[in-house]
C-alpha cells in the first residue's frame, strides 16, 4: 500500500513561487495515477493538476493552467507540483493522492473521489 507524505508549503507573496513534495513509500509510485489538490477555509477540495501513470499525460484546473507544473521522477518515488505566479486564490491546504491505474475518463483524473490513498497534507499561504 502507498503512503504518501506532502511537503514545501509555506507563506509566499502574491507573485511568488514554491515547489510542492510529495515522496511516496510502500510502493512504486510509477504504476499509480497520482494527483495534487487543494482545500480552501470553507470550500470543497478540488482537483489542481494530476499525471496519468499509464499514458503520462497530465491534466490542470483551469484556474492553475500556465502557472502550476506537475512532474514525477520515478526514480525517487517523488511527485513535484511546481507553483508559480502564486495569487492569494491559491490559498489552502494542498494533498497529494494516489490510486491504482485504471482507465479514466480524461475529466476524472481531477476528481477527489478517483483517488483511494491521501497524504496528510500541506499548507500554502499566499498573502502580502
């Protein structure tokens, strides 16, 4: 089973970036779909950005696309989420999420629900 452990947020100013660590244990991370996402003071968790273990492809929020960057290396069982030209929006706690490979629908990949196994978590803050 895979256990997963977030790690790099913190506080930035509106316009700054920060890089998002997600290490993952107890199994090969590359045959897993995994995804990163955010829970906002008194909103839903949504979907940020996720990386199709089968095919690589990746998939982005609409409000992250050209700003936020998701990769993998393998060879360290790690998932980055790469934030740029972060805005006071971005705020929240962000999860890492992992699930076993299965044929999704391409608008799935940002559903929570798609995802079994949930990091603990990490918080950004963006604010001058």
């Amino acid at each position: 089973q895979v256990q997963l452990v977030e790690s790099g947020g913190g506080l930035v100013k509106p316009g700054g970036s920060l890089r998002l660590v997600c290490v993952a244990t107890g199994s090969t991370l590359r045959m897993h779909d995994v995804g990163w996402f955010r829970q906002a003071p008194g909103k839903e968790r949504e979907g940020v950005a996720s990386s199709s273990g089968t095919n690589g492809r990746t998939y982005y929020a609409d409000s992250v696309k050209g700003r936020f960057t998701i990769s993998r290396d393998n060879a360290k069982n790690t998932v980055y989420l790469q934030m740029n030209s972060l805005e006071t929006e971005d705020t929240g706690v962000y999860y890492c999420a992992a699930d076993q490979l299965v044929d999704r629908h391409p608008v799935r990949y940002l559903w929570s629900s798609e995802y079994a196994i949930w990091g603990q978590g990490t918080e950004v803050t963006v604010s001058s």
